[in-house]
C-alpha cells in the first residue's frame, strides 16, 4: 500500500474511532466538524443553534 494511502486510511480510523467513542460515553450522536469548514451561514446558523458546549476547563 502507498504510504500516502495508508496515512490517510490511519487518520480517518482515528477520526471515526474518536466520533465512535464520543458517541458511546455521551449516549447520542455526535458530528465532529472544523469550524471553518462549514461556510453556508443558514447551514452555520442551525449548527450553532444546536452545538453544546461538553467540557470546559
């Protein structure tokens, strides 16, 4: 397998294991998104309406 594959396969096993995990000890979905990698404001606008902050130092 190319190495470059491979990395790519690593980190997207990594991202589903974590969204897994959330989802297991929170009891409910769960999306894992950058904020900047949502530009539609309306799309932006609902996300922000429902996200809840889990954990604050």
């Amino acid at each position: 397998m190319h190495p470059l594959i491979a990395q790519h396969r690593a980190g997207l096993e990594e991202f589903f294991g974590a969204k897994a995990a959330l989802e297991q000890w929170l009891g409910r979905g769960v999306d894992l998104v950058e904020p900047t990698a949502v530009r539609n404001p309306y799309l932006l606008a609902g996300i922000n309406r429902h996200r809840e902050l889990v954990y604050a130092a």
